[in-house]
C-alpha cells in the first residue's frame, strides 16, 4: 500500500512520541525540516526491517559475517612471493592485472610444460581480493559465479579474468558491498594425492610459538578437531632453540609423510617457522599442505599475520598493506593514531579505554541497538583527534547518530567538548550526539557547550546531554530508531530536548 508524504510524516512523528514515554530522563522532539519524496511503498521496506531485526537483537544477518582486521593481511599472490624467498614450495603461479596479461602468463605455463608426458596442463584462476569463500562468492556487476575458476585453455584463462578483474566480488564475509578484484592469480592445476593441515602461532599457554598439525587436511580445522580430535597434533617450539631435526620429522611422521616426501614435508615446515621468526608473524596457517600424484609436497593455500607493532622494522613487508581492501573507516582511524572497527549497525560510539567501549556496546544491544562501530580514543587524545573521530563518524553513512560516553580520567572531558565544538564547525557534524560525561573538567565541558549551545552558528548541532550511563545509551537508541524511520520515509529530522 502506498502511503503519502503526510502520512509518512505522521507516522514518524506518532514513533518520535511513543519513543520518549520510556525511562530516559528527556524525551525526544522530532522536527520534520524536510520531505524529499512524496511517497514510499510498504514493500521497499521490508528487507531494511528484517535486517533492523537481526540488529536489534544482536544478531548477525545469516548472508555474511564481516572479517575484522586485527594484523596485517596481504593477498596470496603475496604470501606466495614471500614464501618462495624461504624455498618453500608452492605451486607455479603468476599474477595479471589485465585479461591479457593472464592469458600470456598461462601461454607461459605451457611452453615451460613438460613434453612428451601425456598430460594436459590446466589452471587456476583466482581473484585477489582480502576475504574468504571466494569460490562461492559472485561479481555484483556480472553476476557471474565463483572466484576461483578451473580452466584448460589459455585462452579460457582470459576470457575469464575479464570476467574478474576490476569487477566486485561478493562473498560471506565481505558483506554486500564485496571488494574490487584488481588483480588474479593464476597457478597450475594439479592433482592432490594427500591433504595436510600446518600451523604456528604464538601460545600464550606454552609461552611461545606453537606447532599444529593435522594429517587431516583441506576443510575447516574446527570440523577436523571436533569429529577428529586425535588427528590433532601439538609441539611447542623453543623461540631460542628453534626446531631440532629429530623433532621436526617427528612431527612430519605424524601427519603422514614417509619416504622421499618426508624430507619435503620437513623442508617446507623448516621454512615457515624460518618465514615465521623472521618476519614478526602471529600466526601461518597452511591448509592444505598437499602432496600430489607426482611426488611433490606443496603449500597450496597459506593464511600469514603479522605483528602489527613490527611495522618499523619489517617494512617491505608493511609496505605491501592493500589499502583498498580495506574499511575505509579504519583506514582513516589508523592514520590519526584511533582504536577504531567498523562495524555493521547504526549508532556511532566514542569512548574512551576499551573496556568501557565494550560495556558501551553491550548496552546498547541490552536496550535494542546495534553500534555502528567500536572507537576507543584512549587517555591521550588531543582535540584533534577528536575531530578525526567525529569526521570518520559524520562520513559514515550506517550511523545515523552518536552516543559520546567519556570517563574523564587522563581524557579530559573539556578536551572532548571542545573537539565536538570544533568539529561542528570544521566538518559541518550535523547527527545527533547523545553526550555523557563523568569526570575529570566536567563542569568545564559542560560551561563550553553551554555557549555553543545558545549560538546560533552552531544550530545544526543536535546535542543530548545525559550523565546516567544507562539512560544515555537507552536515548541513543531512541534516536537512532527515530531518525531511522525519517530515513524510510525519506524525511529528514532534527533531534532535541524540549
């Protein structure tokens, strides 16, 4: 049923009076500035309202998860070069950024072929994009199927790539907005005889790197742990002593390597922990570890983080950091020096210390919200910073508001006023701020917003103020649901205390 402009109006207005009869202090008023379409069907907005639901409760919509970056991630082109400096095998591979380019590479492959072995040679095309589930996945412009494709031809390869490179790729865990595939791996394609799973990480438990196994290979380890436990194999490492040989084929005997393949096993587990020590990783993960029809142990698919507080000392390494895969939010926040993630729902949070961050968010999932993000400006944050933090806020376009909660300690609360103040002005912020603040300078930040509050160069500040932690978070919530239901009806609102 279609509805008019005025009876969108009314609706949001009737949801703005039925928010403020909760048990927030200050009830909210919702002023209409501006209609911007004349009608809105009930239909349009059925999906926004199931995905509101998996919000509100907390919930993650069943079509993806979002992969959150915590180190440094590079693509698998990459970790494949810095492998090969380490005489770990891998399949032979090369990257193309045009389709052309893809298909010379694959011309190449079989001119370096053996002759005379009765076999064809076919590839492996792969999308370079930083997210899993690439083979399920879709290009959003095409339509077409699957990031990694088996093909037979060099020519296949290229018709291929054309399909991939500069398209969007969408998987589980990129969410609908996908990454942009702007480069593709082509490898040989060759037939796996055995699959193994290797790890290392770092063991908080063992108080060092640690050694995984499996001679289980190729699906997830959690599967391969909960219906094969005993397949599960562990053996710490010495960070001084690194791995002696007894022990290093040990733990190759024990993910099923004999023979000739033994030692090839142990070379390439000798070079990933080498790989593993020098280059400051938290963790390599190889899976699988195959060996082929023809003898050969290979590292087909290898996952390596690396400790982001080594970036000073392992620049080319750093320098290889793909910015464009990345959450430009959290690229941004990493330039000013903030403790910021991206996350999926619609109230912006600043605090300050992570723990409080944390609680923030649990508390606004408690009374129905979902937090746009998690930004910890710590205890040092100058006003600056804090601009950077309300600019990342304003430019995304998920948070329809801001709940500031600041525990002034080292974090001033009149740094945090001014910040606000000044990027009201510098920027244009304009969403709604529910601001709670305790502590150090309150009275000073509560004198500084006094004043701007009162000019009318800062009108399009639309500022809440609440000192119950609880009640802050409750009318963040409110907010966010009224300014959502503007949003639907293609209203625009301004939000204050009357």
């Amino acid at each position: 049923m279609a509805l008019s402009a005025a009876g969108v109006s009314r609706q949001v207005l009737s949801a703005a009076a039925r928010l403020s009869c909760s048990t927030s202090s200050a009830p909210l008023r919702a002023t209409i500035s501006s209609v911007t379409a004349a009608s809105a069907t009930s239909s349009s907005l059925l999906p926004s309202l199931l995905c509101a639901t998996h919000r509100a409760t907390g919930a993650t919509s069943p079509s993806h998860q979002r992969e959150q970056r915590r180190f440094l991630n590079l693509h698998e082109y990459q970790s494949m070069r810095i492998m090969k400096e380490f005489h770990i095998t891998t399949p032979k591979f090369a990257v193309a950024s045009t389709a052309k380019e893809a298909e010379q590479e694959a011309a190449t492959f079989l001119s370096e072929s053996p002759s005379g072995d009765g076999e064809p040679v076919d590839f492996v095309v792969k999308a370079q994009v930083l997210a899993g589930g690439r083979g399920l996945g879709f290009f959003r412009e095409n339509g077409y199927q699957g990031g990694v494709q088996v093909c037979e031809s060099p020519r296949e390869v290229g018709i291929v790539a054309e399909k991939m490179l500069g398209k969007t790729l969408v998987t589980k865990q990129t969410g609908k907005e996908g990454k942009l595939c702007n480069k593709v791996l082509v490898t040989e394609r060759f037939f796996i005889r055995k699959e193994k799973y290797v790890a290392i990480l770092m063991d908080r438990g063992a108080g060092g790197p640690i050694l995984i196994g499996s001679a289980r290979g190729g699906t997830s380890i959690e599967d391969i742990a909960h219906n094969y436990p005993e397949s599960i194999h562990k053996m710490p490492i010495d960070i001084n002593q690194g791995i002696s040989e007894p022990r290093l084929r040990e733990f190759a005997e024990l993910l099923g390597f004999s023979g000739d393949r033994l030692e090839a096993a142990c070379q390439c587990i000798r070079g990933l922990y080498e790989l593993f020590r020098s280059k400051d990783c938290t963790q390599i993960e190889v899976n699988p570890l195959v060996e082929t029809h023809d003898g050969r142990v290979l590292v087909c698919d290898a996952k390596l983080n690396f400790d982001d507080n080594a970036g000073f000392r392992q620049k080319d390494i750093f320098s290889q950091r793909d910015y464009s895969q990345e959450d430009p939010r959290e690229v941004a926040a990493d330039a000013a020096d903030l403790n910021y993630i991206g996350l999926e729902g619609s109230i912006g949070c600043m605090v300050n210390g992570a723990g409080l961050a944390m609680a923030t968010m649990d508390i606004i999932h408690l009374h129905g919200g979902s937090p746009a993000n998690f930004l910890d400006v710590g205890g040092g944050a100058d006003q600056h910073q804090i601009i950077e933090a309300l600019k990342i806020i304003q430019q995304d376009k998920r948070a329809n508001c801001v709940l500031v909660n600041i525990f002034g300690g080292i974090m001033r609360c009149d740094v945090i006023a001014k910040g606000l103040v000044a990027a009201a002005k510098e920027v244009g912020f304009d969403k709604p701020v529910v601001l709670r603040l305790e502590g150090t300078n309150k009275e000073a930040a509560k004198e500084v917003l006094k004043d701007v509050l009162t000019d009318p160069a800062y009108s399009a500040l639309q500022l809440l103020q609440e000192d119950d932690f609880d009640k802050a978070a409750q009318l963040a919530v409110k907010v966010a649901s009224v300014v959502d239901a503007a949003a639907k009806a293609n209203l625009k609102v301004h939000i204050s205390a009357p």
